[in-house]
C-alpha cells in the first residue's frame, strides 16, 4: 500500500480568489480515457480480490458542492460487478430516523464480507451542511466530533479497508459548474437550494471543514484530497488512490469451456405477427 503524505487540511482556506495549487494543464481527452480504461481494469481485477479473499471496502467520497465527487464515483462503480459493488447516496433523514443514532442508518449500508460500498457522502453531512445551515443543535454537532473518530475506529480494527476523499474545488470553478447545470435538462436536477447556499457560506463550509479535519483526519482513517478543478484528473487520481489502498492481489480467472450447441430438434418458433414489438425509432434516424 503506497504511503503519500497527508495535505494539510486547511488547503482550500484562503484560496477565495486563487487557483488550487500551480496552474496545471487540462489532462488530455485521449490520455485520460486510455488511463480511465486501464485503471477500470484493474478495479475489476481488485474485484475479484475482494469477493475471493472476503475483504470488505468502504470508500467515503466528501467535499464541496460540484467538486466531482458523482462523476468519480460514477467511473469507480461502471464495469463493477453490481452484485458485491454499491453505491450508497441516502436521502434525508425521515422522522423516524431523526430520533436513531446518528450514525446508525450508516452503519446498516456497511459492506459486507467481499462486497465494496462507495459512499455519496456519509456521516460527515454533520460535520459539513448540516453544522452550516443549522440542522442540528451545538451539542449535537460536538458530540460527532468526539464520536466519529471512535466510530472509524472500530470500522478499520473490524477488518474494514476504510478510505476517506475530499473533493477540493475552487469557488470560481464551482460556481462556473453551478451556472452549467442551469440550462442543462440532464444536470439541472443536481443545483439546489443547498447547492446555492454553499456560494453564499463558502467561508463557513471552509471553517467547518477545517473543524473536521482536524477531530477525524486520524491515523487509523487518514483523510485524503483530491484536487478538482480538473475532472478528467480527479477522477484519475482518485481511482488511482483507491487501488493504492487496497492490497489485492491478480487473480487468474477460472477457466471457462464453452459446450457444443445441439442441434436443434422439435422446437417451433411462434409466429412473429402474434407478438408485440417496441417501435423501431432507430431506422427512422438519419445516419
């Protein structure tokens, strides 16, 4: 397992006007999807360690609004094996699980023995927007603070690979995203109320992160950045990060033989005229 260093946990503080980082180039649309493929490959081939093996794999995707934390998760998650593979992006809270633990409708979407669970946010929503926008009392939020890194603690001495990301994004970019998804019918469902908020509070959400990075980054579950002002990148590094974390193994697949086809003997296909067919819309498309 690589050991990179920790970025300090205030990077995104004090960046209001400035780009994240040096400058970089945008990663190349060929190079990017020559590597996406490569890595995805070799998520599969993790895959296949985990369900062998009975590992089991927590990954918490964090961060800003609009930092790229879906389409990480989307490009983690697509030739996975649904079966051992999901992803975990609850709702809010109804009445009922207002008065649970906090924590405990988390705990029930843990990945089991051989099974991988990539978390669209998590139990940091208390930590993050529901700290900002007064969702929940001080005393609330102060016990989360002492408690959750108890709580991953115990993930990761019960066996579980615990991996923590946060997405960094710069408040220019963001709002460049936000205003992108206004007109856009397949992502206007993604800007919010909440969403907009984030432009008007980036300081608070900045203090508030700070706040917790500094109560969970713990050396049993370190926090990791990504930085994303880049997508293409992000996403790179982020899967490539999660294939560092996870120590498994190539495992040759079993052999596969395929049977001879019998010939066909009694079987009398009804005719097609009885049987009801979707509109062919794609021979009416001009190529």
């Amino acid at each position: 397992m690589s050991k990179n260093p920790l970025k300090h946990p205030s990077q995104d503080r004090g960046s209001k006007h400035k780009p994240h980082g040096k400058p970089r180039k945008r990663v190349n649309k060929f190079v990017y999807e020559a590597d996406l493929e490569r890595m995805q490959v070799e998520l599969v081939s993790m895959q296949q360690w985990v369900q062998k093996t009975g590992a089991r794999v927590l990954v918490i995707f964090e961060g800003r609004d609009a930092a790229g934390k879906g389409g990480a998760i989307k490009r983690v998650m697509e030739h996975l094996n649904p079966r051992s593979a999901r992803i975990v992006a609850l709702p809010t809270p109804n009445d009922r699980e207002k008065g649970q633990w906090y924590y405990q409708r988390y705990v029930e979407k843990l990945p089991t023995t051989g099974e991988i669970v990539l978390m669209d946010r998590s139990w940091y929503n208390r930590g993050g927007v529901e700290h900002v926008l007064g969702y929940c009392t001080e005393e609330q939020y102060e016990r989360w603070l002492v408690q959750t890194p108890v709580l991953e603690r115990m993930l990761v001495d019960d066996g579980i690979i615990l991996i923590k990301l946060w997405f960094s994004v710069s408040d220019r970019e963001q709002e460049a995203r936000f205003r992108s998804r206004l007109n856009d019918p397949m992502r206007r469902w993604k800007l919010s109320e909440t969403d907009l908020l984030s432009i008007t509070k980036w300081e608070d959400y900045s203090r508030a992160k700070d706040a917790m990075f500094a109560a969970t980054d713990i050396p049993e579950a370190r926090w990791w950045t990504v930085e994303s002002e880049d997508k293409r990148a992000a996403r790179l590094n982020s899967i490539n990060h999660i294939l560092s974390q996870v120590p498994y193994e190539h495992l040759d697949p079993e052999p596969v033989e395929f049977p001879d086809r019998p010939e066909a003997e009694n079987y009398v296909r009804p005719p097609r005229e009885e049987q009801n067919y979707v509109e062919d819309h794609a021979a009416t498309l001009k190529h």
